[in-house]
C-alpha cells in the first residue's frame, strides 16, 4: 500500500491481496512510540516508590516485559484475523456488549492523545524559550501545540502505510539523538540511592511498570499486525511486538534511576517537567536536536494512539469512514490539550490514577480476550456460536466473520460478568493521591491497608487481571458442558 494513500480499511479484515511484511517490522512502530524522554521521567517515579537503584530497575525491567508480552499476544491475533483489536473483542464480549470495553479503549487512547500532545507543546515551548527568549511564552506554547495537532492528525488520516513508514525513521533519528544526550548526561548520573524496598515496593514497583506501558496499549495490539500475511508465525509477531515496545523504554528507564541516584533535585524536577528540567543541564548547541527528539516521541506515542482510537469508534459501532473518525479524535485532542495548557494549572497530579483505572480495566480486558483467543486455538466455540473457520492447510484459527456485522451474537454474559466483576474488584484495591479519585477507588480495603505499603502497590491491576481470566474460563467451560450435556 502507497503511504501517500489514504488508507481505506476501516475495522473490515484486511484482504489477503493486501497482507504483506515481516514479523520484524513490528518493531519500529512500537520502538518509535515508547522511545520518548518522558521514559527518563518513569524511572524518576519507580525511584519515587521507596525503591532503591537495582530494585527500581529490576521491577521496572520486569513489569516492562510482562506488560508489553499482552501486547504481543494481542497483535497475533490481529496476524490471524486481519482484524483490528477491538473489533476482535466482539467474540469475547458480543456485538454489542463489546461496545462496554470499546468505550474505555477509546477513552485511554484519546487521554493519552492529549498527554502527548501536551507534554510536546511543553517541551517545544520550554526549549525555545532558551533558543528565542523574546518570544512570548504563550506564543511558543500555541505554536508548538498548533505544529504537534497538525502532524499528529495528518499521520492519522494516512493510516497505517504512513505510520510504519514514519515510525521507523523517526526510531533511527531517536536512537542516534538519544545515545548523544546520554553521553552529554552522563556526569550527572550515580547509583547513591537508599531505598528500603520490601514485598510491597518491590510489587509495587512492578504494577507500576506494566500500567506505565504495556496496559496501555494492550487495546491495540492487532491494529498494526494485521497487514502482516497470516501465515506469519506466531511466536515472531509476539517477540518482535514485546522488543519494540519493552526494550528502548527499558534503557531511558534506567537512565532515570541512574539521575535520581547522581542528581536528586534535578531528577525531582524531571518528575514534574522531564523534558524542560532536563534541558537545562545540556549546552546551547545540543538543543534543537534535543528539541526534535523530545517532541518527537511525544508525537510518535500520540499518532499511534490516534489511529487506534478511531478504530476503537468504528467498534464502537459510529457509522464513519477511518480516516473521518480519526478527525473527530483530532478535534477532541485538541480541545483537551487546550484546556491542558490554557486553562487548567496542573494535569500531571492524577496522572498516575487515570493510568490505575485504565490499568485495572484494561488488564482485566487483555486476560479475557486471550482467554477467548487460547479457545480458539484449541478448538473451543466462541460467543455460543459455530467452531472458529481454519485456513485450509495452515491450521491458524481465525474469527468468525460475523462479529463484523450487527447479525452477530448482541452479549456474551460470560465476557461481560467477567469484565465487570474483576474490574470493580481491580479498583477497590488501588489507592489515589487525588483526594477526588481516592473516594471512589480503594473501597475494599482497610483504613489499615490504606496507610500501609499494601497501598502504594496498587495490586488491584494484577487481581483484575488474573480474577478476569479465570472467571471467564471457568464460566465458560461450565457453559459449554452444560450446551453438550
């Protein structure tokens, strides 16, 4: 496919005709969208659990890895079906009832539109304000923000073509620019750091990771393995997938901790304004590279998120064209990022709740649609209906073609219980910073828990997950012996 060509698939199973590429090239997209210095920012906050140099790190490394396999094994069903992946959680869930984990993949992704494109117009304008400091701070800001919206948009409307194109350039000039700032950083770094971290910094530290990355972007896993021919092996979409996305973000990790043990106040600052704060230590003539690659992770993150989310309004059953959808979403991002950077004080406060909620829904949503996809596989029916169809001689089980029309199945109560179940079990065992979030979360546990290192480690994600995938399986199986007895 041309990638100056609008893309024209919508949620509909890409043609065979049009499925080309290797496993491999899985990689750079998600490479370019986690390969921000906002990633320098997350090592700061693992620090700021209680944990120490080699125990941030370590959970950290762990929670990356754990949280971004989902991910991969979300994107091979996306190689079996051609299908995108919220539209694939029809079979879990039913044609309408999908249309309940649809709405929180769509909000996630929308929120962190707006985060981005936020945190680029903050880069773009701090920066410049040391490069032009007679222009305006305000003036700079819109610019900035004005410069992100267009490009995050115009990438989106393209599609999927454009956005591997794109991706892969941009992790390259990453990389290069990334290995340069480090080198310019590197007398700020050390590994003095106390940290007293027990069981609970330690599962803390590792809840923390996965909702940091990989839980959020589990909802679009299959959105960019999909063109991948579905003879594709399985075991290669999933590695390539959890190196892309894991990897880079686990060395601007590191590097965080590393700041926090040799530079403390600088580091704290970086919690607040990663990109700002960690400018100022680096020499005038390093600053429009650094520019460039501050704003365009920002950017490579959010036009991916973009592209998802119109998806996520196609399942969602509103009846637009892709590249339409992906306009409605450019205009909310716009709007939101608006109120982020002209009316509101301060976003990044509940920045790590809205990451727990998603997180707990989100993980509860991943553990039953491979719940779903492992019963494909092995045969078993989905949503109450007919076996999965099989490629003639290639024994890869694809969906049912139905779930891409309004005849299919309307509800899949065991989905549908499941989902709901584990999800307000996920957010009675998380805690909230924010006065406002902590009275509607946390309210399965104790004042005692409350006050404990129970609280910091928001375990409430990990029960959802693991609560929601055995809840499925268990009331499916008891299902389907029921139908055959």
């Amino acid at each position: 496919m041309d990638t100056m060509t609008v893309e024209q698939n919508g949620i509909n199973a890409v043609p065979e005709a049009e499925r080309r590429g290797r496993p491999g090239d899985l990689f750079w997209p998600w490479a370019g969208s986690n390969l921000s210095l906002f990633g320098v920012a997350f090592g700061v906050y693992m620090v700021g659990l209680g944990l120490g140099v080699i125990p941030a790190i370590v959970a950290g490394a762990v929670g990356y890895a754990l949280s971004f396999l989902l991910v991969g094994l979300v994107a091979v069903a996306g190689t079996r079906s051609g299908v995108p992946t919220m539209t694939l959680g029809r079979a879990p869930f039913g044609y309408q009832g999908n249309k309940l984990p649809a709405v929180f993949s769509y909000i996630s992704n929308v929120g962190w539109e707006i985060v981005l494109v936020t945190l680029s117009a903050q880069s773009g304008a701090a920066i410049l304000a040391r490069l032009a400091p007679g222009v305006p701070a305000t003036t700079a800001t819109a610019a900035c923000f004005a410069v992100a919206a267009v490009v995050v948009i115009a990438v989106g409307v393209y599609g999927h073509a454009l956005i591997m194109a794109v991706q892969r350039y941009l992790t390259y000039a990453f990389v290069v620019l990334t290995v340069v700032y480090m080198a310019l950083m590197l007398p700020k770094l050390g590994g003095s750091l106390n940290g007293g971290a027990g069981p609970g910094e330690w599962v803390g530290g590792v809840v923390f990771a996965m909702t940091l990355l990989g839980l959020g972007w589990v909802n679009c896993g299959a959105d960019y393995s999909r063109y991948l021919p579905a003879s594709s092996r399985a075991r290669s979409v999933a590695l390539w997938t959890t190196l892309g996305g894991a990897v880079p973000p686990m060395v601007l990790l590191v590097f965080g901790v590393l700041l926090t043990g040799g530079d403390p106040n600088l580091a704290k600052a970086a919690g607040g304004d990663p990109v700002g704060a960690l400018a100022q230590a680096l020499p005038t003539w390093f600053l429009l590279p650094y520019l460039l690659t501050a704003i365009g992770g920002f950017l490579a993150g959010a036009i991916m998120d973009i592209y998802s989310s119109g998806l996520s309004m196609l399942a969602l059953g509103v009846p637009v064209r892709r590249h339409y959808a992906v306009l409605i979403d450019g205009v909310l991002m716009v709007l939101g990022g608006y109120y982020l950077l002209f009316v509101s004080s301060s976003f990044l406060g509940t920045f790590q709740t809205f990451l727990a909620i998603i997180g707990v829904v989100m993980a509860a949503w991943v553990a039953i649609f491979l719940v779903d996809m492992w019963r494909l596989r092995s045969g078993g029916r989905s949503y109450g209906g007919p076996r999965p169809a099989v490629h003639q001689g290639s024994g890869v089980c694809t969906y049912d073609e139905r779930l891409l029309r309004p005849g299919a199945p309307a509800l899949n109560w065991a989905g549908l219980v499941s989902l709901v179940v584990a999800s307000v079990v996920g957010l009675g065992l998380i805690t909230s910073s924010d006065p406002n979030i902590a009275r509607i979360v946390g309210f399965l546990m104790s004042d005692g828990m409350k006050a404990g290192t129970f609280a910091g480690a928001n375990i409430g994600v990990v029960i959802a997950l693991v609560l929601a995938g055995l809840l499925y399986l268990l009331i499916t199986t008891f299902a389907g012996r029921r139908r055959e007895a």
